[in-house]
C-alpha cells in the first residue's frame, strides 16, 4: 500500500511512476541487455507494487514474464 501511495504522489507531482519507470528500464536492456541494464530492470521492477507487476507489458495472460524470466530465470 506504501508504494502505491508513494506512486500516486509521484504521478500528482508531474514524475512519472514506477510503472513508468519500469517498461522505460524494460526498453533500455532490450536494446542493450547488459549487467547494468539488467540489475536497473531489477531495481525498477521491484519498486513497482506487487499487485501492479502482472500487467507492466499490458498482456494479463503473460503475466509479465518476458521481464520476470530475465531476472529470476530460475523461477
């Protein structure tokens, strides 16, 4: 609920959310899959409320694996 209070004051303040955030970092390490890339998909992923994860690519049914098999491969 944190976060999603936290998102919301970003979004009020003109910035953009961690949702945002997250498919911007998503497009960067598709362009460029380096370790660096990779561990800010991590950070940003993360920082976006739990609840909000499954819907980042807009696709329900994926459940935004496509990012989840590049970080947790092993889940």
């Amino acid at each position: 609920f944190i976060l999603e209070v936290a998102d919301e004051i970003e979004r009020l303040n003109g910035r953009p959310p961690t949702s945002s955030r997250c498919l911007e970092a998503w497009q960067t390490y598709q362009k460029d899959p380096s370790h660096q890339n990779k561990e800010a998909l991590r950070f940003a992923y993360e920082a976006v409320p739990k609840h909000n994860r499954r819907y980042l690519l807009g696709d329900m049914d994926a459940k935004d694996f496509p990012i989840r098999g590049v970080l947790y491969p092993t889940l």
